[in-house]
C-alpha cells in the first residue's frame, strides 16, 4: 500500500517529484549508510547523521547520540528523518538551471527509544545488515551488557515520500543553441581495497562478506 | 580563530571527536555536494537536503523548498545544518564495534531570506563554483528574472563543530584474538563518464570544468 499523502509530505514546489510508493521508497532507504534525524528541543532544531537499519515496516535509527538529548522525553518525539543518495551532477547551458541528479526520502512520525532485548537486538542486525550483508553471522554477537548500551529509536514507517531527480539538464528553449557542453556527470559511492586493521595476524583472510560487498 | 564551544555543539557523547577549528571545518563542509537543513514549523521538524556553498564566514543555502515554508517568517529562522562526508565502513571483530569513518559537520544559527540582486549573484556563483570549479564561466550567466526566481538563504558560520572518525575499528582486548577479518573497507565518492544531454549538437567537447573535475 503506498503511503499517504498528507499535509507534510505533499511537495509544495515541483509536486511532480514527489513519489508515495512503498518499492520506491524502501530501496533509496535501504541503499544509504546513513540518515539525517531531525528534532527539536525547546524549540532548537537539530540534524544529527546517524546509522540505521529497516526492518519491514519500521527504522530502526541508531541513537546513542539522540538519546542523550532525549532521555528526559517518555513516549517518543517527533522526528523528520531524511536519507538522500546523490547520483550525478546536472550541469546546463545557463548556470541557474544547473542541478543534482539525487533519489531521496523524508519519513515523518514519532520515534520511541527501544527497551527490550530483542528487539534491540533485532535492530543491531539491522544496522549491521543493511551496511554491509552478511557480516552480522561473520562478528562476535553481542553480549546483554552491549545491548544494554546500545540506544535504539524506533520510527514507524506510516507517513513518508521520495523526491527523485533523474535525467539531463533541462534548459531554456533559446539556450539549447549555446555552444556549451552540457550533460550529467554521474557521481557514484565506490568502495576501495580493504584496509586490513592493523592489529589483524598476518595471512586472515577478507571475510566473504567484505569480498561481497557492492556485488549484489 | 576557532568556533567557541556552545551548549549546542559541544559534543555530550565521545566529546574527544568534537571539533572546533576553522581549518578543519571549512575543508569538510566545501567537499560536500548536498546539506542537511533542519528546521522547524509549528513544533514540526523538517529535514531538507539542498545544495550550498560557502564564502568566507557565511553558507548560502538554495532555498527554494525551504523558503516556500518559511516565506510567513520575518526576520529570519533558527537552523541546523549537516554536512556528513562518509570514508569508510569500519569493520570490527564484534557486531556492537562496528562503526562508520566519516566527517561531518555541524552549523547552527538563524538564517535568513537573501533579497539584494548582488548578494544572490554571488550566492548562486557559490552553489556553482561549490559543485563544480570552473563552471560558472562556461554557462550563461543569470538573468535578473532568474536571480529574482532564486530563493536563498544565508546563514553565519558563527556556531559550529566538526565530528571527525578515522582509522580502525577498536575492539574490547578480549576479542582480538578471534578469528574474524577485521578492518576499514573506505568509501569514497567517484564520479562517472559524462554523459553529453541528447540535445547537444554532435562533436561539442566536454567543457574544461568537467574534464578538471576531481583533479583538484
């Protein structure tokens, strides 16, 4: 079912970009390694970065930092969480229509700080999963006191959109006659060699998962 | 002279990551493409990326989607804008040590509408020079119609910090001897071939600024 649209998500400016589906939304979710949540105390905005992780329907949003600033707060707070993936430059013939090629999703609603154990650990797998699959099964679990530690937030997934920008620049008819190059420079996240920690005993081999990474 | 230490930005969680020198700021913020703009209307916090750029001690963030929500405010708006720059995903022996290198950066202050023709001129070279060097000469320079069109904000690099990790993963001492590949798989964003706009005449070579791009 997509999502609604309601008066915060409904796009003010370039409505034709706001998208509702849930096949959509989730796979721009699930592609970034991190979110921006946003919340306010005592009328304070703040954006912190932090890891995440969906599950089904839900985000699971990595908070030990959040936390502390929320610690006072019982029955959750509303949040604006924003993942966005930058996907090219969009260079035009007039400086004013340059943009950005970019998939992005903005999810309303009210985060609650994670109390049991597992669904605390459910969302440590998560987190773990959705940066890198494969590695939880291949890393030591985690123990109750790390548990313990570990501040979750959990957001349901009821109220959210995507914004997406695809394809060449788009100029004034009369520009298309400039002589200037125009086009779309495609930027893309690439991971390097492995650097092995430096502590790791010689000969360890790179653990599948990390040789799997980004072949999926 | 280095950002002061707010009740905002100075770090409540690992305060030995916080950072609060110009020169390691500055560098963070004119590498990324896209910010993070918080914000909040009606007790509501909204999290918009957007791109930016920086002159001297000021950020001018494009603000045609903010501005739309904000054009009732007089005066201007308390903001929190975040940068976050990701370098790698850090792989530890245990699930509850694994982390993130990145950088990013914190800014807060009250921002405000930019109406005078040269100030959003010179905002707009910034969005342009910010993505990409070089361009803004290669393009049609704006018309007063389209500065007029421009809705930009601006916003005083007078209260920020830095959250900087690099380097391996640390684990508890106990788990070092485990059998488990441990270490930095970095990240970095690259950019692609570029894709000439299907409307461009054939045999236009691809401008400087975009053969230069990445060099610098």
């Amino acid at each position: 079912m997509d999502f609604p649209k309601t008066d915060r998500t409904t796009l003010k400016r370039l409505p034709k970009r706001g998208v509702y589906e849930r096949d959509i939304v989730y796979p721009i979710l699930d592609e970034a390694f991190v979110c921006h949540v946003g919340f306010t105390v005592g009328g304070q905005p703040f954006v912190i970065p932090t890891g995440f992780g969906r599950v089904d329907e839900r985000l699971y949003i990595h908070g030990s930092q959040i936390s502390r600033m929320l610690r006072t707060l019982a029955g959750g707070i509303d949040v604006c969480v924003t993942v966005t993936l930058l996907d090219g430059l969009v260079l035009a013939r007039s400086a004013f229509h340059h943009s950005l090629n970019y998939r992005s999703v903005v999810v309303f609603g009210r985060a609650s700080m994670v109390d049991d154990r597992e669904s605390k650990l459910a969302a440590l797998r998560a987190f773990s999963e959705h940066v890198i699959p494969g590695r939880w099964d291949e890393a030591r679990q985690p123990t109750d006191q790390e548990l313990k530690a570990t501040a979750v937030l959990s957001l349901p997934l009821d109220e959210a959109s995507a914004k997406v920008r695809t394809g060449p620049p788009i100029d004034d008819e009369e520009d298309y006659a400039l002589p200037v190059w125009a086009g779309v420079l495609p930027l893309r996240l690439v991971a390097g060699t492995p650097v092995p920690d430096p502590r790791l005993p010689e000969g360890t081999e790179v653990s599948s998962s990390v040789l799997q990474f980004g072949n999926s």
